[in-house]
C-alpha cells in the first residue's frame, strides 16, 4: 500500500495496532547492490533478519531511494505468536500513516511472544536493531544514514529497553508498559482482574508477586528509568488504563531525576488513551518534529 494512500486512511488503521489480523505472504528479497547502489526502486517485503544467535522475521518499506533513514518498528502485545505478521503490518500501517516523510526505510518487527516470560524478547528487539546497524546496508544494497526506533504499548516498552543498551539517533515510545508488573499482576492474584497470560507465566516461574517482588519488577519498565543512551520521546494519553495510569507518574518522575540519561521529552494528551500518538494532531506533530530535529 502506497505510504500517501496510508494516510489518508489512518484513521482506519490505528484501532488495530495491538492485534493483528493480516497475513503477509513472505518474498525474497530483491538482490543486493554495493552498498548505497542497490535497486533503487520501492518494495515491501517480509523477510528473516537478525544476528547469528537469534533471528526474527520484519516487514520491510523500502522507499525508491537508496540513502536512508531508518524508522525501527515494534508492535504491541498480541496473545499468539501467529498474530506477529499482522500486528507487525498494522504498526508499520499506523506509523507510515503519521509519519510527514515518504523517504525513510521502514523495518516492523515481528518479535515473538507466546511462551516467553515479559522482556525475554529484548533479544529478538536487540537483534532488530544489530542487523538494520551491521548487516541492513550489505544485505539490501542500501546507505544507512539515521536509526531511530518506535513503539507502542509492549513496543514502546521494548525500544525503551533498547535504548539502555545501545544509543542509536532517537527514540518514541508511546504508552510504553507494562510499568509495573507487581502492581499489574497483583491485581490479578486478588481476583480485582481476570487472570492474563503475562502475569500467568511470571507466576509459574516465580509464584507470586509477595513470593518473589524483586522478580517481578526486574521485568518492569520501572526497572529501566535510568542509563538512557539517546534522546527518547514518550507519548501518553492521561484516559489510558488505571493500570497504566497508576505508575505513569513514577515512571516518568524517575526518568526526569535520571542523572546519566540523554534527554528525555513527556507529551501528555488529556482526552485520550492508549493510541494517543496515532490520534492526537499535537502528538503526530511532535513525533514528526523530533525526528527532523534530531
């Protein structure tokens, strides 16, 4: 789907992030140039990237062009892994459809989750972003200039996590969580919520959240508010859950007391919720800006 069509339809295409519904038949890739002389031509394509050790499949948007920026995709959660392709899909269809530039190479991750712990994925997260760094150019016949990195929900969380590991040229993560995985899944051991797949697992590998606190807020983002290598902009609707909004203030006050982090930018929509960055005019305009400025 042409980027300029996708934006016209956005406002279709936003309410599907979190799950996925379409099934990208995979092809091979075009064949490779030297780099920065490849095809020169636009394509989308499905294909396995990744490292040596851990490998995870992506969407590719290639724009005509061959010296690109590169706009690193993560989607948020869905219950199975063969909902990956279509969540992968729709998040590249949501980002294209707020994004104002029609030149920058677009890679949507399709990153595992069924039957692994929350944040086990930062791998296959990691992996992404070694490959579209060390391996992108030599394998699509491309010139990488900028890499920045988004997500949303469990994406937003995933790129948040990056970013205290490697610094690459910006980072936007909107209604990033879970936050506080204590709070979330004690919820659930008091029956205040149904229980879910997440909390499910952690609880069979570490009983409960009294059993075992420290475990449990290992794995929350909470837990990574400090050591952030790039400058990072997060987006959150003030009418997201009371799960979310319940730890959104200490999320964001340890972040602003981080003393060894690059900067940090907070945009706070009131009247919206958990896609606020794809449905708020003043949301889409700071996404744009601060990619242009960095």
């Amino acid at each position: 789907m042409p980027r300029l069509l996708t934006r016209v339809l956005a406002a279709t295409l936003l309410s599907v992030l979190m799950t996925g519904c379409r099934k990208e038949t995979a092809q091979p890739a075009p064949p490779a140039g030297n780099n920065g002389t490849g095809n020169g031509g636009a394509y989308t394509i499905t294909r396995t990237i990744g490292t040596d050790s851990v490998s995870v499949e992506a969407i590719i948007d290639k724009p005509a062009n061959d010296t690109l920026d590169v706009l690193l995709l993560f989607h948020g959660t869905v219950a199975y892994d063969s909902l990956i392709l279509g969540a992968a899909q729709n998040t590249l269809d949501g980002f294209a459809a707020i994004l104002d530039r029609e030149d920058m190479l677009l890679v949507s991750v399709a990153y595992p989750e069924e039957g692994l712990l929350l944040g086990d994925n930062i791998r296959h997260a990691e992996a992404a972003l070694l490959w579209v760094r060390d391996h992108s150019e030599q394998q699509l016949g491309i010139r990488v200039n900028k890499i920045f990195l988004a997500g949303h929900s469990q994406g937003g969380y995933l790129v948040t996590r990056l970013n205290t590991m490697h610094a690459v040229d910006g980072v936007i993560a909107n209604a990033p969580g879970p936050l506080n995985l204590v709070f979330r899944c004690g919820l659930e051991e008091n029956g205040q919520l149904p229980p879910g797949i997440v909390c499910g697992l952690l609880q069979q590998t570490y009983g409960t959240t009294q059993a075992d606190p420290d475990a449990y807020m290992q794995r929350s983002l909470l837990h990574f508010t400090s050591g952030h290598r790039s400058d990072i902009l997060f987006v959150q609707g003030l009418d997201d859950s009371p799960i979310q909004m319940y730890s959104w203030p200490t999320f964001r006050g340890q972040l602003e007391a981080c003393s060894d982090c690059q900067q940090r930018n907070f945009l706070e929509i009131q009247g919206l919720g958990h896609q606020a960055l794809f449905n708020s005019l003043a949301a889409k305009q700071a996404f744009n800006d601060f990619i242009e400025q960095h």
